[in-house]
C-alpha cells in the first residue's frame, strides 16, 4: 500500500505520527511524509534539514517545505506558523510530490486543524481517498486554552473543519467521545468514523535495566518521586499541580517536571517566588530516548488537564506511556483519560483542577507499600497490551484503508 502521510510535524520532532510511519514502512508499506522544517518545541529550525527537499529517514521518503518557525509560542507568531506551512504546502507540495502515486492520503491534525486543507487538496490533485486522524478538536481546542475568543474567527474555523470532514472518507479519532463532536459537523453519508487510539512509542518500551544510571543524581532518592513528563502548556493546569505541592510541601513528596512549553517561565517563576526548589525539581526537555531512564526513578507518574467539555473527550497521549511502563498513575481529569485510569486500576484520579484533592491523593499514593504500587504497576501494562497494542491497531488500520485503496 502507498501512503501519502500530511503533518506539519515529523522526526526529528516527536510525535507519534513518527512512530507511525517507520512502523508502516517496516510492514512493507511504501510511505512518504509532506512536513515542515523541525522547529517544536525549540521555536527555531534545528538539526541539518533542507529546507526544500527531500530526504529518506527509515525507511520514509521524507519531503519538507520552508515554514515560519514558532518563536515562543505566542498567539501571533503561531498564527504566522500554521499559515507558513499551509502556503508553502501548498505552493511547494505538488513539486516535490510529483512523482508520488499514494492510494491513500493520511492527514494527522495536531493542532493545526488547517493541515486537514493539505490533505484535501493532494486528495484531489492524487486522486486518493483521504483519510483524516484526528488528535486535537478544533475549534474545541482553541476555545479550551483560550488561544481565541474571537467569535467570528471561531465560526470561521469551525466551518473549515466542517469542510476538512466532508472531504475525508474515513475519519480515525483517538477518544471515542470525539464521535459526539463531529456528527453534529456533518460527517455522515456512509462515511465512516472508526476508534485508533494512541499507542506508546517503542523509546518508552522500559524493560531494559539501567545501572549506574546519570540521571539519578538529578532527582532526590529518599523521596518519593512523583514525575509529570510532556508539554507545559496551559491545557496542562500546572498551577493545580503547584497548588497540590504547596499543600504537601512538609512531606516527603518531591515533584518533578520533564518537558518545556508555554508555561515553562511561569513554572520557574512560580517554584522560585513560592521558594518550592526544595520540594520540586524543573529538569526540562530530553530527548524521547531518555524517557525510560527518568521513569524509572519515579515512583509515580502524573497526568493532569485544565476543566473542558473538550479535554474531558481526550486521552492525554502520555497516559498510553506510562501504562506501557508499567508506572502507578496519579491524575486530575475528567471524562476518557478518568475512566481510562479508573478501568485500569492503574492508580488514583481526582477532578481536574482540584489541587486539594491531588495533594490527598498524593499524600494517600505515598503511603502505600512497594507491593501496593507494584500492583498499580502490573494492572498498568496488563490495560495497555489489552487495549493499545500497536500491532493490532495497525492492522486495523490496514484493513480499514485497503477498502478505500482498492
């Protein structure tokens, strides 16, 4: 099968769109990726990549178009990103395609949605079914951290998606509760909505065992260490994950975050003006290889996300990680990523932005014995291969699209 992946974000960015496509090739497939130049999360292009041309990356055909980088994130200059890689997909896309024959287009809409208008427009000029992945609900998105008000630009960006929908003939979700979102946008007419959820990359595969291990000496021993890892963005309410640590900041509860975001200065800032450095630890972005390493210093793992209609319909990818490692769970969310965590018996959820109730939880989490969280741990990795085993998502995948290819 020809699979033609759009997403403004490909490797060495990570994603797990990257872990998608060497999977595919790996199965035989012949698949090539329109992107952009990387520059997430850094907000400047990094790494020797062209900034028109083409590259082959495992086994990938890799072809990426120049862009606005983001900068520091800040609405405007997001705004100058989305549109860069939309115009320069656009523009340059049909060149470097052109001797590209896929019998599928596979559009994965991170946030932007407007990817979605790539996927559209080489559906047409290839003659190829397109088949939508949707991560991100805009405009629910967008209205949930705030990044628009506008009412105007919403309805605009609402009736853009509508469009992407009724272009696409077959539309994956990665919650199931994304189905009550997009019906009402008119996706119907015996097209299809089919459930792929996410699945956790083979970097956050733990069963190796690390010794003399560098990055214990950035993390207390005699502490219990509960880890947030991922993006530091307003989605992510840090400030309840702040508010818990000030309620148990005399225990022995140590907090730490890995990752960078929108909210990293006001991270630092906070712990500084609260004089929390004793009781939490900032340690940054590292690569995605690493991650094993860092999770097996902690105790428990930590997921948490702002009170939305919409986040509460979403499944924050780093759930499917920390099950796969087998790591206990403590969180603070609402509606899927809740019930994911309670189903599994993976550990202890409360509503999203109650830090009183996080800090109890925290508090309870560190207080029960190894065997007792040894067991969160088993339940972890029993849910995840039950439910988000990549081979058989994959090959549901397959067969879903071989139907639109021939």
């Amino acid at each position: 099968m020809k699979i033609l992946i759009i997403t403004q974000y490909f490797y060495p960015e990570n994603f797990r769109i990257n872990d998608f496509a060497f999977k595919m090739a790996k199965r035989g497939h012949e698949v090539s990726v329109l992107t952009g130049v990387p520059n997430y999360p850094e907000g400047k292009p990094f790494g020797k990549y062209k900034n028109l041309g083409s590259e082959n990356i495992k086994g990938v055909a890799v072809y990426r178009v120049p862009l606005i980088a983001r900068g520091k994130s800040r609405g405007f200059e997001l705004a100058l990103n989305y549109i860069s890689f939309l115009i320069s997909a656009f523009i340059f896309g049909p060149f470097l395609l052109r001797k590209v024959q896929p019998c599928i287009i596979f559009s994965i809409n991170y946030s932007p949605a407007t990817v979605g208008l790539v996927g559209v427009l080489f559906s047409k000029i290839k003659k190829a079914p397109l088949a939508l992945w949707v991560q991100d609900l805009w405009p629910d998105s967008l209205i949930a951290t705030g990044a628009v008000r506008s009412g105007l630009i919403l309805s605009a960006v609402r009736s853009m998606v509508k469009f992407i929908y009724s272009k696409s003939k077959i539309i994956f979700i990665q919650s199931r509760a994304f189905k009550k979102s997009i019906l009402p946008l008119g996706f119907s007419n015996g097209k299809k909505i089919s459930y792929l959820p996410n699945w956790a990359e083979d970097d956050f595969n733990n069963d190796n065992k690390f010794i003399d291990d560098p990055f214990a000496k950035l993390i207390p021993r005699d502490k219990f260490i509960i880890m947030f890892a991922g993006n530091l963005g307003v989605a992510q309410s840090l400030s309840t994950i702040i508010n818990a640590a000030i309620e148990v900041k005399n225990s022995n509860i140590h907090w730490v975050f890995l990752g960078d975001g929108r909210q990293k200065n006001w991270l630092d800032n906070v712990v500084a003006d609260a004089r929390l450095q004793s009781s939490i630890s900032i340690l940054g972005r590292y690569p995605l290889e690493d991650m094993p390493r860092f999770f097996k210093l902690a105790d428990v793992m930590l997921v948490t996300l702002k009170t939305d209609k919409g986040f509460s319909m979403t499944v924050p990818g780093k759930i499917q990680s920390y099950l796969r490692n087998a790591k206990p769970i403590l969180s603070a969310l609402d509606g899927e990523g809740a019930a994911v965590i309670k189903e599994s018996g993976a550990g202890l959820n409360v509503n999203t932005e109650d830090s009183a109730g996080l800090a109890k939880a925290a508090h309870a989490m560190s207080k029960l014995s190894q065997k007792e969280l040894d067991k969160m741990g088993i339940n972890a990795s029993a849910y995840y291969n039950k439910n988000f085993d990549v081979d058989v998502l994959l090959t549901q995948f397959e067969n879903e699209v071989n139907l639109k290819c021939f």
